[in-house]
C-alpha cells in the first residue's frame, strides 16, 4: 500500500485533488518553481502566472501541487489558497490579506476616485494600509504567494485592485506571486477588471494531454502497486479517454476498483470492456449537466443552436483547431453578427476555447466527445441552425 494510500481510492476524479501522479503540466511546474527560487533569492518578478483552460483539465489539481511544493521545499514562503467565495468585494480581499498574515484590522475603509475603487484597512496599531501597502506588509515578513482558484468568478472591482496592487508590489521589488487560475472565461472577466495590462503576464493554457502523458497518468499509480498493463492497452484507454484529464482519472478509478475487488495484477482488455459501462455512465452524467447549461445558457438564453452549429463546423474540419476568424466568419455569415455574442458565452463555459499558436489565434474542442454527444441529443430534438 505505497504511502498508506489503499488502492480503491488511488483515483479520486472531480474532487480537484492532487492526482496520485500529476503527468505532464512540465511547463507550468518549472515557471512556478523558477518564480519561487526568484522570491526566496530576494529578486522581483516580472509578470503574475494565468492559467486558464476548460474544465476538467486539472487546474485546481495542478494549484494545489504547486502550493504543496512550496509548503515541503519552502516553509519560510507564506502560500495563501483563496476563490472568489472568499473575497466577494475589495474590502473583503484586503481583510482576508491582513487576516492570512496574521493582521489584526481594526476597521476596512473604502471611497471613489476617478482612477481606481479605493480601499483601505485600518491595522489595530494604527496604520492605515491600502491594498498595495498591505501587500507590500505581508512582503517584508516573508514571501509572499496568493493562488486564486475559480478566477473567472472574480468581480471586475476585485480582480481591479488586485491586478493593480500586485504591479506596483512587484514593480517596486515586493517579493510576491499572484498565480490566477479559472476556464477559457477568465479572459473576459480580466478585460471586464479594467487592468489592460493584464494580458502581458505569464499565461499558461491548459489543454488535454498527450497520449503518453496520458498512458503515465494512468500507469504509474497501478505499477506502485506491482500492477501492469497489457500491450497497447494503456494506449487504448488514453486514447477512448480522448487524453482528457477527468476521464483519465474515471478510468483509473473504476480499473482501481475492479482490481481491488476481484484481484489481479494486470489490466488486459477484458477488465477494460468490463469497467467501461460504468465509465460511460459517468460520462453521460457529465454530458447531460452539460447540455442543460447549453439549454439554459447565460440569464436563460439558450446557447443550444449556436452550439450545435460550432459543432457542426468542427465536425467537417475532424474536430481540428479552426482559426478563429474563420469560424467567427461562419458563424456571422450562417447565424447572423448577433450570435457572435454567444459564440463568446461557449469560450467562457469551455465547450470551445482560445489557444494562441505560431501561426495565430485558433479555437479548439473543449471535450470532443461533449460535441458528438450534443450533436446526437440536437438531432433526436431537431434542433440547430442550417449551414
């Protein structure tokens, strides 16, 4: 039983825990650890970390990995976990800055001005701190790292005084890491905070994985306990998992399962025929909640029909990135400029997303087989836009 971690519950999917092997993410892990050894050596950082990418790609995972190599290899550097739950205003992000680092805040204080949403915190020794001061405080006693989970969900004020206090806190040597991490949204709720700056910080898409990052996310937590796969079988799994980071960890748990009850030390075909009922289960729960909020949409306006037509456009190209103002021109040409609008509501739910590459700016598929599943339900209900 490697780490007193019993075998059924090697794979815990959807709890946003860390996986029992984190494959892949080789890049962001290294700028992470890079800005971290920049912090503890007493130099400023240049630019904030964004991650952002559909759900289900193991954001959250990959945070709570990063702030637990800092916790085992850093102590002296004080991490801070928060959501948007946490800080739903300016005053309560400033109370909960003051609050993390052991600061006693008499009272939060806050007014308008022409520039930015002012907010200030009265410490119980008197000082009278604003959010770049109170930063700048936190910095002088350690280093300091803030991680944001859910980051989409911040309110523009929020992210507003956030985004500019970590700026001026770098820029004038403050030892701190802001790392914002949220889906393809994100991007619209940092040009909604007015920080137009924003974008020249370190940004991070996080995508599926390779095949082979996929095989390892799935291999290495079984041969821990002297369990193998046949040949070409952990491709095969990697492959109907369609290398999506969720599925990946369904798989591991129902073969997990299955080993745990019925024994055996080797995943060949037939324990992958006999677990992939259950999978699949899963996997129609997922798509179900899915398209309900495709039916719904944003405020009750249904993004069903613009949906089914993105997917139709995707189904033509093999579910290949499409270059963005190609698939906006059809879109425009096919549904009319209004539906623009909610090609921009599918990006921030992650049934398509943005993803820069040499050659330009592309939307790609957020879960392929979510657009084969919305394409079978649209036409059972005749639903869609003619192309």
């Amino acid at each position: 039983m490697p780490d007193g971690t019993p075998l059924e519950e090697l794979f815990l999917p959807g709890t946003g825990v860390i996986p029992p092997h984190l494959a892949g993410r080789h890049r962001e892990q290294d700028y992470f650890n890079r800005c971290l050894r920049t912090l503890v050596q007493g130099r400023q950082l240049a630019q904030d970390m964004i991650v952002y990418g559909p759900r289900g790609n193991g954001k959250t995972a990959l945070l709570r990995s990063l702030q637990k190599n800092i916790r085992r290899e850093n102590p002296g550097v004080s991490s801070v976990w928060m959501t948007p739950d946490d800080i739903p205003t300016p005053q309560a992000l400033l109370a909960e800055i003051a609050a993390t680092g052991g600061l006693k805040v008499k009272k939060v204080a806050s007014g308008i001005d022409l520039k930015l949403f002012n907010v200030s915190v009265e410490l119980e020794d008197g000082h009278v701190l604003n959010a770049t001061q109170l930063i700048q405080k936190r910095c002088t006693q350690t280093p300091f790292v803030l991680i944001i989970d859910e980051a989409h969900m911040l309110e523009p004020k929020v992210a507003q005084v956030l985004l500019n206090a970590s700026q001026k806190v770098r820029g004038g040597g403050g030892a701190f890491f802001l790392v914002l991490a949220g889906t393809p949204g994100l991007e619209m709720a940092l040009n909604q905070a007015d920080a137009s700056f924003w974008d020249r910080n370190a940004l991070f898409p996080l995508g599926r994985l390779t095949v082979e990052e996929s095989m390892e996310a799935l291999v290495e937590p079984l041969d821990r306990f002297d369990i193998s796969f046949a040949d070409g079988v952990a491709a095969d799994v990697a492959m109907r998992a369609q290398c999506y980071p969720y599925f990946i960890q369904l798989w591991g748990r129902e073969i997990a399962t299955h080993l745990h009850t019925h024994g055996g030390q080797c995943v060949g075909e037939t324990l992958t025929r006999t677990v992939e009922p259950e999978v699949d289960w899963r996997r129609r729960q997922l798509y179900r909640k899915r398209y309900k909020e495709l039916e719904e949409g944003k405020r009750g306006a249904g993004l069903l029909s613009v949906a089914v037509t993105v997917t139709t456009a995707f189904g033509r190209v093999g579910n290949q990135a499409i270059p963005v103002e190609t698939l906006k021109e059809q879109i425009r040409s096919m549904t009319g400029p209004e539906y623009l609008t909610d090609l921009e509501e599918l990006v921030r739910v992650g049934f398509i997303w943005e993803v820069q590459k040499p050659n330009g700016f592309f939307y790609e598929v957020g879960i392929p087989s979510l657009m084969s599943y919305v394409a079978d339900q649209s036409q059972k209900q005749n639903v869609g836009i003619e192309m």
